[in-house]
C-alpha cells in the first residue's frame, strides 16, 4: 500500500508518528491545529511544546490545513484524544479521498456512546476503511528513532499487512492482525490499570504490591476484552501485555503518572491528558453489562468518581473472598 500519509494531530503522538513514517521512507504530511507548533516543527524541525529539544527528521511537512493535510492521502492516521475523534473524522469526511483508509491511534473508549475508535470511523467511512494502531510506545521514544514494536489491525488481515510494510521503518517495526476488538480494547483497558499502578507506586506501597497488580490487572484486561470480542492471544502480545508492562512501570506514562500523583495526594490540575480518566467509567460499565468480574477498573472508576477513598479501596480488594489463581 503507496501513496501519501497523512497525520492528523500534531501532539507529541501525532509528531512521532510522522517522524517514524519518514525514516521509514514515506510520503507524509502532518496537520496540527495549532500554527505556532506548524510553524516550529517546519522551520526548526522541533515540536518543543510536546517533545522537547527531540529533532525531528526532514521529509515531511506541517500544515493547518485539514484540507491540504487530506489532499491525496492514501493513509490517514487519527492520532487525536479518544475524546475528540468523533469531530475530527466528521471534519475530514468534507474532504478525504474516497480510497483513503483511517487507523485510529487512540487508546480509548467513546465515554458517552460505549463506541470503540474504529466504531466511529466506520459509521462515517465504513469498516472496511477503519484500522488501527497499537502498542508499547512512548511517544518520545518513536520521535527519537528508538526501536519500537506496535500491532496494526485491520478488518482483513491482507490490509492489515499492507499497513504495517507501509508504516514500518527502521526505527519502528509493526506486525499485522484481523483482531480489531482485541488490539482496540487492549490500548483502552490497559490506560486504566496504568492508573491503578500509578496509585500502588505514588502510595509507595512497594514493588510486590506494584507486581501483582499489574499481574491481576492482566488477568482482568484478558477476560473483559475476550467477553466483549477480543481474542485471548492478542491480548498476550504488543497491544495488551506489552502496553501494559510499559506503562505500568514508568511515570513516562501519563496514565502511571496521573495514579501516581493521586496515590501522593498530590495536585491534579496541570497534568496532561490521560485517557484512562476518561475510560475507567465505560470500562467499568462495558465489563458489568458484559457480565465479568473487574475489580481492579471498578476500583479506579469508583476512585476517579470520588466515591470511595484510596485506602479504603485497597483494603476491600485484599478482602475480597481468595480464590484458585487460574
């Protein structure tokens, strides 16, 4: 799969994303709604609000322009919030090209309509133009050029495979797959049990208590998304237990950090966005209708909605009745 690339979003995801296409030998053009950040990135190769002093590879182009962004792009990645893809596919569906397909790289879940990233991009181009994209990946790290491994999928695993040749350079690698439920919920569930790990880590209540979580909060992560659609062995590879030993170990990661600043009590009013705050909500729900034991996401959501403290969720989850492992 040839032809242009197109990245809409130009945060510090969006900008790594179209600095792995270029090494990777790609047309690309990245759009940004922001112009003082197109004007850096292409007059200095920096995007220094989200990135840093990172430089950034020549080869592609910023632009304001949607339109311009759009114009012949083959591929289009969505690299959005989860909370504004909706608008932002209703935006490009003016003036994309009908051939055109869009990977969601998103890692959430609609909180107001339960819908997964490709969800909405189907219901507006069809899901045979939706895919997406995901994986162990810190933003920083992709725009650096280190090496980085994340799973594409698509619909049809023969599309799924021409994305990733298309994507893949020498800096990050990806692999293909038709689970597009698995790869999804994997991105999404494991934001919120990074929250959890954050709050075991800010309330310094060990490397014992952080391993278990994550162990456990695997567990939960696998039985919710094989309940709503995903398969077992996706969830044990780059999308589900790869994300999760990443971001359940590094305040690099939004989600860990934000745990990690409510475990300390500390402030959180100007910590970036993380989409797991937004998640853990229809995560707990999704896993209730679907009739599956989740009390690790229960917890967060019960946490982040102010309904019951820290300390006081810790202690029910070590109470609750002990059971076989497996």
């Amino acid at each position: 799969m040839s032809g242009r690339i197109a990245v809409i979003g130009a945060g510090a995801w969006g900008t790594a994303l179209a600095a792995a296409a270029t090494r990777g030998g790609g047309d690309c053009v990245l759009w940004g709604r922001d112009a003082e950040t197109v004007a850096e990135i292409n007059e200095t190769r920096r995007n220094s609000r989200y990135l840093g002093n990172i430089a950034l590879p020549d080869g592609f182009s910023a632009t304001a322009d949607l339109g311009e962004a759009l114009d012949g792009a083959v591929i289009v990645l969505l690299a959005v919030p989860a909370q504004t893809l909706a608008t932002v596919v209703a935006d490009c569906a003016e003036t994309a090209a009908r051939a055109s397909l869009f990977m969601s790289c998103a890692k959430g879940i609609d909180r107001e309509t339960g819908q997964s990233m490709t969800a909405i991009i189907a219901d507006t181009f069809g899901r045979d133009r939706a895919a997406v994209l995901s994986g162990p990946s810190f933003a920083a790290d992709v725009a650096a050029g280190l090496p980085t491994a994340v799973t594409v999928a698509a619909g049809q695993l023969e599309t799924a495979h021409a994305l990733a040749a298309a994507l893949s350079g020498p800096t990050l690698r990806c692999y293909a797959s038709d689970d597009v439920a698995g790869v999804e919920l994997g991105g999404a569930l494991k934001n919120v049990l990074a929250i959890a790990a954050g709050i075991v880590h800010g309330r310094a209540l060990g490397a014992s208590a952080l391993a278990a979580m994550t162990t456990r909060g695997f567990a939960e992560l696998r039985r919710v998304a094989a309940a709503l659609g995903g398969q077992p062995e996706t969830l044990s590879g780059l999308s589900g237990l790869g994300d999760l030993i990443l971001t359940c170990g590094s305040e690099k990661s939004r989600n860990f950090a934000y745990g990690a600043a409510l475990g300390r009590g500390n402030s959180l009013k100007d910590l970036p966005l993380a989409e797991g705050v937004h998640t853990a909500s229809m995560a707990a729900r999704l896993a209730h209708e679907a009739g599956v034991e989740a009390p690790i996401i229960e917890a967060v959501d019960a946490i982040l909605a102010g309904r019951t403290g820290i300390d006081e969720t810790i202690g029910g989850l070590m109470a609750r009745p002990l059971k076989a492992e497996t």
